[in-house]
C-alpha cells in the first residue's frame, strides 16, 4: 500500500515532465481527429519509458497497458488530446503556434497528467495488482466521438477493462481541487440542422412569397415550448439555436433560411422525445406558412452517468491524498463529452480537477481564447491517478 507521503513525491517527481509535455501540447494543438504529432509524441514519450502501447487505435489513438506484479483486475485511465478551432489570446511564452487552433478545453493538461502517470506508474507497477490500461483518445470535441472510435476498436477488451476513471480541468474550481458525483453529470448533446425552404421576392409584395424569415422566427421561438410544454419540469433539456443565415438585403425576401442548434438532455427518454418533436414544430409551421424544409438531426454523445460504486472508489482515492475540505461534490451540467460511451460499457467515474490559478477574479471557462490553468493541478491529477488505480485494484 503507497502511503500519502510516498504518492505525493511519486507525483512531485515526474511533474516537471507534466509540465514540459503539456507546453509542448499547447504550442501544438490539433484539431479532432488530426491528432497525428500529438500521438507520434505520446508515442515517443511511451517508448522512452518502455511502457508497450498500441497505436492507431480508433485513429490516432494510443491504448498503453502497464503490468502490475501480481493477478488482479483491469483499471482503466483516460485523457482525451484534442484542440479547437479557436486564436488563442493568452499572452504565454507557450501559447499556439498555430493561429485559429488551441488547447482551450485542456486536453492537453489531460494528455500531459497521464503521460506524467504512466511515468510514476512504471516504476512502482510491481507492487500492483492486476494491470493499468492508459487510453490516449483523439477527437472529443466533434461527433461520433473518438471515445466510440476507440471502443469499436476494441479498446476496452484484451485485456478486458473492469473499471475506468477520467478527469476534465474545470477552471472555476482552485487547482488542487477536485469534483465527484454519482448519476447523471453531464448531457447528452445532439445536433441539428435546419433550412427552410421558401419562395423569394421583392420585399415590398410579401403577398407574392413565402417568406422564410418569418418561418424560422416562429420555429426558433416555438422550439422553446418544446422544453416549457413537454418536458416535465423535474428533467433537464435545453435547446439553443445557435446560427441563424438568410437573406441578403433588407427589401429582398430570401428563397431560403438555415439555423443550427444543440439540443441537451440527461435521460435516454428526453432525448428520444426531442427530434420527434422538433420535427413536429417544424412540419407544423412550415405547412401553415406553405414553405417547406429540411431536417437533419444527429444524435450525440449518450449522457455521461457516473457509476455510483466507482464514484465512492473515485472519491475515497482523493480523500487519501487531498485534504477533505478539497474534495467537494460534482454539480451536474449540460456540457457533453464523450466519456460517456465508456461509461456504457463498464462501470466508471468522471471527476473535476480544480485548474483555476488561485486569485482569478473572473477565471475564463473552458471553450475561450483566454483559458488560463494553473499547472499544478496536474500533479494533483496524477496523485489522484495514481491513488484511485490503487484504491480500486487493491480492493479486490
Ligand atoms: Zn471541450
Ligand atoms: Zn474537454
């Protein structure tokens, strides 16, 4: 059994290597699935410590296994690696070298701490029971997801995954913080596209058209009677139009309009309900309008429901190495990620890591060009990794 102490200067050891990596990540972010030098460096990186991987799984993802000494279970960890198209506007010596594109969800912090702990893992691994498997996973941020890539890809079996654990920086918590729930904690996140399909004309003979203007007003302002009529007030949905385009000049009726929405929910049944009833909007002001349209709906992520065992396991590990004031409850949310299709297939439990620079007024979030991370939080990832992999291979 690792004590506290001997985790800690685990993690304090290969944390300057955390830190190296996950710059090196910033300075070269890669959108979902381009992921190519960040996987040939992880790559490097795991040949370098002797740690035997897989590459080009489900794409550019790696899956790396450390054998504990001993018989024993399958614990699974997992980092996603991907970018976003998004300039970066943080200042840093370390920012991206490539305009339009940054680490702005922290991937890279996620990257850089399982890297760091496959590292510390490496030499201790045979004081374990049973085995680690380290998933490095391109393509988070855009469906299908490389998570569902990875699995179809068999990432989970051979040897057979019992158990998976993961985290995502949350800017708004102080780093050395961190987040755990049971149940539904994230939403499933479904897209849609939309034109309306009109008649153009002169802005002065409406008479003579259909306008598709007015359509998609009355589509985008009834869609929200669809979370306020049919959704009972004790579940969760959200749905956001968030592009609207048509037209081209002010006295000119457009042949067409085109919107883009997301749709959020946190129960299998809701989803279903949502693009029957979207459609049904729709249908039913296009035909009183005359105009006709076009649906493209696309089911998302499922929603990410953490495993309430797993959860306790997850939460006990972190009580083992941070002090329990700085271990708080996970508030769920209608962001998506595609942890979740793990989580279909094997008992698991996605946690928060504080990353906010202690004394931020007003910290930027996740998805902004000025997301700042307080590095240190990956050396509270790692001895969180490192405690949660001996907490749940040793209780067997
Ligand atoms: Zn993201
Ligand atoms: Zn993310």
């Amino acid at each position: 059994m690792w004590t506290k102490d001997q985790i800690w200067n685990l993690a304090h050891a290969v944390y300057p290597s955390a830190v190296d990596a996950r710059r090196q990540f910033h300075r070269n972010p890669e959108l979902s699935f381009e992921e190519k030098e960040t996987s040939a460096f992880i790559a490097a990186q795991l040949d370098a410590m002797g740690v035997p991987y897989t590459a080009g799984v489900g794409g550019y993802g790696i899956k790396a296994v450390i054998e504990g000494g001993k018989p024993g279970r399958t614990v699974a960890l997992r980092a996603d690696m991907d970018a976003l198209p998004i300039n970066e506007e943080t200042g840093l010596p370390f920012a991206s070298q490539k305009p339009g594109v940054m680490h702005a969800c922290g991937h890279d912090v996620h990257t850089a701490t399982l890297l760091a702990t496959a590292r510390a893992l490496r030499d201790v691994a045979a004081d374990l029971p049973g085995r680690v498997v380290l998933i490095f996973q391109p393509g988070e941020e855009v469906n299908p997801g490389g998570a569902s890539l990875m699995i179809k890809d068999g990432v989970l079996v051979n040897p057979t995954v019992d158990a998976i654990f993961g985290l995502h920086v949350m800017p708004l918590m102080e780093a050395g913080t961190m987040g755990f729930g049971a149940g539904p904690m994230l939403a499933a996140p479904d897209e849609f596209d939309v034109t309306i399909v009109g008649r153009g004309g002169h802005g002065a003979a409406p008479q003579l058209c259909v306008d598709p203007v007015m359509v998609a007003a009355q589509c985008l302002t009834l869609l929200q009677q669809i979370v306020a009529r049919n959704v009972s007030p004790f579940q969760s949905a959200v749905i956001t139009v968030g592009t609207i385009h048509g037209g081209t000049a002010r006295n000119v009726i457009p042949d067409e309009v085109t919107f883009k929405g997301t749709v959020r929910t946190m129960d299998p049944a809701v989803q279903a309900l949502m693009p029957q009833r979207i459609e049904a909007v729709i249908r039913g002001v296009c035909e009183a309008a005359g105009a006709a349209y076009k649906l493209h709906y696309d089911p998302g992520y499922p929603a990410l429901i953490n495993d309430a065992a797993a959860t306790d396991i997850a939460r006990r590990a972190a009580l083992r190495v941070l002090d329990a004031e700085k271990v708080q409850p996970m508030a769920p949310s209608m962001g998506g990620e595609d942890f979740a299709f793990y989580l279909q297939k094997v008992p698991g439990s996605f946690a928060r890591l504080g990353s906010m620079i202690s004394g931020t007024a007003s910290p930027a979030g996740l998805h902004t060009a000025r997301l700042m991370i307080d590095e240190n939080c990956m050396a509270t990832g790692v001895a969180y990794y490192l405690s949660v992999v001996q907490e749940y291979l040793g209780e067997a």
